[in-house]
C-alpha cells in the first residue's frame, strides 16, 4: 500500500513529537498575583501608571494619526479641524481598552498592550486583562484631556509621537521618572 506524501509525513510527525517532548523541561505560566489595590481601587496604581500614560498617549497619537490619513492631501500632513480632533480624543479616551492588561515578568508587574514596550520576554507568561483595567485606562485618558486639553495635546501630535508621550508622561508632573543621563567617570 503506498501512502500519498501528506499523509506519510502527518504519521511520521505524530511518532516523533513524543520521543521529542521528552527531553525538554515542562513549560508552566502563572497569572499574575494582583494586590488589592490592583484588584479593588478605582484607580490606577501608583507603580503602573507610566505604562498607563504611555498606553494613553499612544492611543491619542494612533487616533489623532488616523484622522489626518483619512483627509488624503498630498504633500504632507493636514491639519485637523479643532472640532474634529476634539472628537477624536475623546473617542480615543472612550474606546474599549481590551487590548490592555498586566503581565508579571521577573516579580515586576507592567501594563501590557499596544504601544508599550514588552520588556523582558520570559518563553510563557500569562496577561489579564478586563476587569478593572480598561475601566482605568480610560479614566487615566479623560484626565490627562481635562490636565491638557485638546489644543495642547494635539499641537505635541503635530510635533512627533515623543513630543506627546513627553507632554503627558514626562517633566516635573509627569508620572514617568526622568532617565538620568548617562555620565563618564574620568580617568
């Protein structure tokens, strides 16, 4: 009897995925352990809400972004109308925010979502997300509208993605601690 070469290879890759599982270790992965605070607060937790800013302020950028692809003009960007970026950051600020959530990485728990960097990559980690963080996600956005406002927020759009996340995460306000530069000691 001959075998059609799809089929011979589907039975040969099912013998031999089992010889192989047995030289690796076992993979496991654990959701995170969230204190109460995480669980419980209204609020975005003190130790979370730069990656929070981050979050907002990538989304902010994406929509506003978005806006201006949508007027087709040639030869650079066009400028939004203020009721119209005024729209849009609120739409930005109303979504649904599931792609969010928190992994643990090494016993430090980061906001997981698009537009943060992912950090360590560990070869399995588990990320929750719902509950009570697309909640925080869009309180934390309306509160930096209400801090900036619309004209502010979008004027550091015009300027680059870095002109906003440094308007909203940074300077002596901002919920992100400044990087110290890096110095060379003398010899």
């Amino acid at each position: 009897m001959r075998l059609p070469l799809p089929l011979l290879l589907l039975l040969l890759g099912a013998w031999a995925i089992p010889r192989g599982l047995g030289n690796r270790d076992s993979l496991t992965a654990t959701a995170p352990e969230l204190d109460d605070e995480e669980k419980y607060s209204a609020h975005m937790p003190t130790h979370l809400r730069c990656d929070a800013c981050k979050a907002v302020a990538y989304q902010m950028w994406q929509h506003l972004a978005k806006a201006e692809a949508k007027l087709h003009t040639s030869g650079g960007r066009q400028q939004l109308s203020e009721s119209v970026y005024t729209d849009v950051l609120e739409q930005s600020c109303s979504q649904a925010w599931q792609d969010y959530g928190v992994r643990e990485v090494n016993q430090v728990k980061h906001l997981m979502g698009p537009g943060l960097d992912s950090g360590p990559q560990p070869s399995v980690s588990v990320m929750v997300t719902g509950g009570p963080w697309p909640t925080r996600l869009s309180t934390t956005c309306f509160h930096y509208l209400g801090e900036f406002g619309e004209d502010q927020i979008y004027e550091a759009h015009r300027q680059g993605q870095e002109a906003l996340q440094a308007l909203l995460c940074g300077g002596p306000r901002g919920v992100c601690p400044e990087e110290a530069p890096v110095t060379r000691a003398e010899l």
